[in-house]
C-alpha cells in the first residue's frame, strides 16, 4: 500500500529534515507538532478570551491571529518549566495591551457569547436587558478586576495560572476575584442568582 503523500510546510520542513539528517532540522520539525498540537488546544479559548476583552469578532481575530504569530516567534526559546497556557495568556495579555494602546478600549457587548441559537423576541429583550445590566457591572469594576474575570470567567483558566499571567500571588489573584464578585452583587443583587 502506498503511503499518502504530505504536503504543506510543515511536511516539507519535516521530509527535508529527515532527507538530510540535519539535526536542527529534526528539532524544527519537532518544534512545528509541538506548536500546532498548542495551537489546536489553546485557539478557541484564547479567541473568547480575546473576545471578552475586544468586544468585537474581528478585533478578537486579529488579536488571536497577533498571539499566536508571537508565540511562534518565541517558540523555539520557550522551555517546558511552566504551564504552557500561563505563557500563552501572558502573550494574549500583552497582544491586547498592545491593541488598547492603538485604539480606544471598547466595552464588550456579551450578547454575541451568551446568545441562545433560537431565541424569540420575548426572549432576546430579556436577554438584552440581562446583558446591558451585566456590561453596566463589570464595566464598574476597576481594571485589575475586569482583568481577573475576563480571564477567569471567559478564558476559563484557573487562580493559579491568572496568578502567572498577570505576574501576582494566587492569593492576591482569588482576592480580586471575590472583591470584584462581592462588589457586583452589593451593587446589584440580583446578579447573586
């Protein structure tokens, strides 16, 4: 049985690699399945995180698109000492930093993530309201704040890689989690339900 050809760059670096026994090529090629096998895993959590952040799906594209062009960059000097995600995220934090600064910061419209595929009008309009009531909140919170439960809530990652992205102590990290939960609900509490 013949076996099925590979195409693409990757392959190429690959087949090239194994053709001339080039070491460095070898680890490039180790290098390319490693990054894609993150690249696979991490791709639709970085895009809501960025999503949450940008409140727009072609700003989170291109920020998603800036991260994980980045990562690639600094793959080869990337060492296993850490949680790969912690890493990502703290590029995906930078990336962002480095779009708020070309443009003015953006509220995220929640709509598009917490939308039901088949909502009717009765329901969108309660939806609605939910949402603009929940962007009111958190938009009140301060920007440290805003930081952890964008990261906890919609990058879905846990208190002790948000300690590493953003450079704190876990604890301080859980602290600003509950302040900025406690300080939704004094504000309004019906969002305790």
């Amino acid at each position: 049985m013949a076996q099925e050809p590979i195409s693409g760059p990757d392959a190429r670096t690959e087949r090239r690699a194994v053709r001339s026994c080039d070491p460095e090529g070898l680890a490039a090629s180790a290098d390319v399945a490693r990054f894609r096998e993150l690249y696979r895993g991490y791709l639709p959590t970085v895009y809501r995180y960025a999503y949450a952040r940008t409140g727009g799906r072609q700003d989170a594209e291109d920020v998603t698109a800036l991260v994980f062009e980045r990562a690639w960059i600094s793959f080869a000097r990337y060492r296993d000492t850490g949680a790969a995600r912690a890493w990502l995220f703290t590029i995906a934090r930078r990336a962002l930093a480095d779009h708020y600064r070309r443009r003015a910061p953006i509220a995220a419209p929640l709509s598009d993530t917490l939308r039901d595929a088949t909502p009717g009008p009765e329901a969108i309009a309660l939806q609605t309201a939910e949402i603009r009531r929940m962007q009111r909140l958190v938009g009140a919170l301060g920007p440290a704040q805003r930081e952890v439960i964008a990261l906890r809530f919609f990058a879905e990652l846990p208190y002790a890689e948000i300690a590493r992205v953003l450079g704190k102590r876990e604890s301080a990290v859980k602290m600003l989690a509950y302040r900025a939960l406690e300080e939704i609900r004094r504000r309004d509490p019906d969002a305790a339900s």
